[in-house]
C-alpha cells in the first residue's frame, strides 16, 4: 500500500515537471538541453579545457578518451603520457659551472667548468653541443654534450640579457638589453646581424622554428611579452601585464607560452597563455616559490628555485605534484635549465623529395606561403617554377661543379661530391685527396688515415661522414650505424636515413624505432631457492644449474 502511494506521487510529479524526469534519464557524458527537452553529449574535451588528458583529447558519445603524440606512449593511467627512449636529462648553469642531471636526482655530473658566473644556455641535440654566453665577458661558447671541445663562438658584447638557438635554421639569437636589440648569428658564429632595434629594454628569448616565432620579454615602464617571425617581421605585442615578468619557456605540444611573474609584494606565479595572447592561465600553487630559469617538456615544468637553490618539477597545468631534483642546496642556486631530449627540438615538417613546407592556400604541397611578400617559396636547393606555384631542383653540379675539386653529383634539393679510384674525399665534403696513409703509431682515427700536407687527416668509407671531432665516423657504414637503432639507408655516399624493422615504427628524433603493438611487460615465477647439498657429488635434481651455493631451475616449463 506505502509503495503503491510513493509510485502515484513520483509519477505526478513527473507529469507535472517533465523536466525532472528527463534529467534523471540522462546518462553520465550527457547533459540537458536549454529547452529541457532532451539529451545531449557533454564534450569533455572542450568543457575540461587544459588537462583533461595529457596531450590529445577525443571527444567520444558520453564519454573521451585520451591519446599521444608521436614518440610518447599512453601511460595505464589512460591520461598521461611517457616518452619514449631516450631518456631526457637536464643541464643547467650552476655558480661557475654547467652540469647535467637525471630526472630523478641522479647521475649529478659536472659538465664544464669556468664558464662565468652569468650563464645562460641552450643546446643542438643533433649536433650534440651546449652553447652558453657568458653575460658578463659577452662571449658566446660550445662544448659536445660529454664536455670535450670547447670552443669560442663568437663576441657578443656587453648587455646580453637572453639567449637562445634556432635548430632548424642553425642560427643563435639574443638580447641586449643596453643597445635595445635583438641580433643573429650562424651557429658557427658567422654573419652575425642586428635583428630588430629600438627594443624596449629585451630580456629573457626564445623560438619556436617550426612555426617560425621568436618571442621576447621587455621590462618597459609597461612589462610585455612580444612575439616577431624569425627574420624579425610582423612584431606584435601578446600580452602587457603590472607584473614583473622573468623567464620564458614554449610548450610545444599545446602552442603555449609559459613564463615567471612577481607581484608587489614578490610573490611569484607561473603564467601562460597561446601564442596569440589568449587563454591566458596563471597558476597561484607556486606562489610560495621563486622560479628563475624554466623548461617545459611532456606534463611538466622543470625550473630552479632561488629561495631553496635547488631544481623542481611541477605538473604544467595545476602546478602541483612537485619533486625535489636537486636535493642539494648551496650559496648559489642552480640559472638556466633546460631539458635535453630529441622532442624538444622538433624536426621541421616538409616534403624533402618536392622542395618545401607541405602547407598552405594556393600554393601547392611543395611549397610554403610568405605572407610579407604574398608568393610561394621554396626551401634551399630548389627554385620556384615559371608558375609560382611549385619547386623545380636546381643542379648545382652544373655551376663549376659547386666546389668539388674532382667530381660532383647531382640529387634532389642537393649534391655531394666523389673521387676516383685511389683518392680520399677530406672532411670539408669538397676535396679529393690522394691515399697517402699515415704513420703506423698515428692510431686516432676510428676508420683510417690520410696524410696531407697540413699533416694526418681522418678520412671515412663511402657511406660515412667525419663527426666535429676530426676523428670519428658516422654513417651506415660506420660503427654507429649512422645512429640508427635498427636500419640506416644509405641515400648517397654522405647521407642516410633511419628506417625501422616490421613491426616498429620511426621516433620523432628520426633515429630510434619503438614497437608498434602493446606495451611490454615481464612474466617471472618466483621460485625458492634451496641450498645446495654439501656433497658436491649428489644432484637434488636433473635439471638445475649451480650459482654460488644455489640451486637455480634451468628449465622452467618441467617444473609444476
């Protein structure tokens, strides 16, 4: 009787709300609509905004899912991802030195010494170099990631106040804050340029080369965050604040800026925002720290702390779970830091065999659109059609043999030189010597020796090139398999390519293979050890193999 009465009154209930009873018919991943009419798909994606999944989120029917980007793996958690191998590590300037550490606080190392107290830094990941300009001597230096050959670069003055390198362009950039610059150079140091001038006191730089943005901090009366094409056009101005604003750092996977700010009262915060200033995002969890150099890779900032002097890790969208790197707090607390891996340095996206940038509007799959000049281009080694709208290949063998003292070959988009029979082709890529083989105690070079008149020159076989060292080989034909993992594809005598067996497929860094099928993971049984008999002579059993007074089962599918 009681349920009889309780069923009448929810039902009028219901029929006198509709309302009601419809939205408790919606299924979890759906919402009413704004008439109460019916249900509709919540998208999580876009109502989660940043974090609702690590990298990529795809809205599904009541529901989203979660995935990565090339090179990464989707963790068991469903939400975040790893990277793949190989395993990233940070350097940073530290009092008078560079050092490099694990992500977990090990392998603490001392890369270079006496580098100057006023340090900032950037890395070539195929190059394997750090550069660094000491602000104070205004002297730009390199060093191989293993801290041998070091080298000067080049001068850059007093007042340098940022510094960063363009991989794709092989070029660094910096500020000086004195003269109100932005000025380039090769990598190499050469043909250095003023890039923009009249800039309101520049400081802390970075570049995005793939998108082709360099952005910059000024510390004007009004602190701003700016943002210029890498040949200096188009500035604009993305984000004016109160706030002192301090370092910058990109994220490559969302297209945003990140960077440090200090109120009145010196509290920091960790802001962002997209490359056009909007999205603007700032995290008050970090209030209680003072961050000075940052680094973003993954899910995570990496930056030092001045208040502890030491390295943390925070997550980039909630600014929680952090981690102590660097246990070790000291005088001077850790500068500049930079997390070193392949995907921090992303390879440009083109189309090598036809030229260009695959892109845009009218402009075919071969070319790239310059909107300063309103035509098509095209990368180097081609030149645009009589159409303007493709690349053709340019021979540069037919151009007094492009420099190659004997022969020269022509391939799309480049060339490479040969030599006959009985010669050498030396490290500039250029010349042909005769093998005159070196002395028999001169034991340097990893492949062979030639001598010239400069004195013993390393030489490699066809297939291979001599690394910056002037000593090793690198190629398919080389010992490092060209720095493939798997499969290095000769594409001619200097240059190759990196493929992957069946089954795996090609990491972002283009030299690394990763399987293509479901994560792996060990199958062991734990098995008691026994104690082996003192009477070597007696066997407990047929099948065991003797290790160090144990008995350990050798064959594992006869014991049950």
């Amino acid at each position: 009787m009681l349920l009889a009465i309780f069923l009448t009154l929810v039902v009028n209930v219901a029929l006198a709300n509709p309302s009601l009873a419809l939205e408790s018919t919606c299924l979890d991943g759906y919402q009413l609509t704004t008439d109460n009419s019916t249900c509709i798909d919540i998208d999580e994606c876009l109502e989660g905004g940043l974090g609702t999944c690590g990298q990529i989120c795809h809205n599904t029917p009541g529901s989203y899912i979660c995935s990565c980007l090339p090179g990464y793996t989707l963790d068991d958690n469903t939400w975040s991802c790893y990277v793949d191998a190989p395993v990233p590590y940070l350097i940073f300037s530290h009092g008078n030195a560079i050092f490099r550490i694990d992500r977990e606080g090990t392998n603490h190392k001392r890369l270079v010494t006496n580098t100057g107290i006023s340090v900032l830094l950037d890395f070539h990941y195929n190059e394997e170099r750090i550069y660094w300009v000491d602000s104070d001597k205004g002297l730009v230096q390199r060093v191989f990631m293993n801290g041998t050959k070091r080298e000067k670069v080049c001068s850059v003055g007093n007042g340098i106040s940022g510094f960063t390198l363009n991989w794709i362009q092989k070029s660094i950039i910096w500020t000086n804050h004195q003269k109100g610059s932005i000025e380039v150079a090769d990598i190499d140091g050469r043909n250095s340029r003023v890039l923009l001038e009249n800039v309101s006191q520049p400081s802390s730089i970075t570049v995005d080369p793939n998108q082709r943005f360099i952005f910059w901090i000024s510390d004007g009366l009004v602190p701003s965050i700016n943002r210029a094409n890498v040949d200096g056009g188009k500035v604009i101005t993305v984000l004016s604040t109160t706030e002192k604003v301090k370092t910058l750092s990109l994220d490559f996977i969302d297209k945003r800026l990140f960077w440090v700010q200090y109120g009145v009262d010196d509290e920091s915060a960790i802001g962002s925002c997209d490359y056009n200033g909007d999205a603007v995002h700032i995290m008050k969890q970090l209030t209680q720290s003072q961050p000075f150099g940052m680094s973003l890779f993954a899910e995570y900032i990496y930056y030092s702390e001045l208040k502890t002097g030491t390295i943390r890790r925070a997550n980039k969208y909630t600014g929680k779970d952090v981690v102590v790197i660097n246990p070790k707090p000291s005088f001077l607390p850790p500068a500049d830091v930079k997390v070193v891996h392949p995907l921090k340095q992303p390879a440009p996206s083109q189309t090598a065999e036809q030229g260009c940038d695959a892109t845009k509007e009218d402009c075919l799959s071969v070319c790239t659109r310059d909107a300063d000049k309103e035509q098509c281009e095209c990368r180097g080694g081609y030149v645009l059609s009589k159409d303007g709208r493709s690349c053709e290949d340019v021979n540069e063998c037919a151009f007094w043999n492009h420099g190659c003292t004997l022969g020269c070959e022509n391939i799309p988009g480049s060339y490479f030189c040969t030599c006959p029979g009985g010669f050498a082709l030396l490290s500039d890529m250029k010349t042909c010597h005769e093998i005159v083989p070196c002395l028999k105690n001169y034991t340097e070079c990893s492949h062979s020796c030639v001598q010239t008149a400069i004195g013993p020159v390393c030489v490699c076989p066809e297939g291979s090139v001599l690394r910056p060292d002037g000593r090793t080989c690198t190629g398919c034909t080389a010992p490092d398999n060209g720095g493939c993992s798997q499969v290095c594809v000769a594409l001619s005598p200097v240059k190759w390519e990196c493929k992957c067996m069946p089954g795996y497929r090609l990491k972002p860094d283009g030299k690394h293979c990763s399987a293509t099928g479901p994560r792996p993971y060990l199958l062991f049984a734990n098995i008691k050890t026994a104690s082996i008999l003192t009477s070597t002579s007696e066997k407990p059993c047929s099948n065991c193999i003797f290790f160090s007074g144990q008995i350990t089962l050798n064959n594992l599918k006869k014991f049950s």
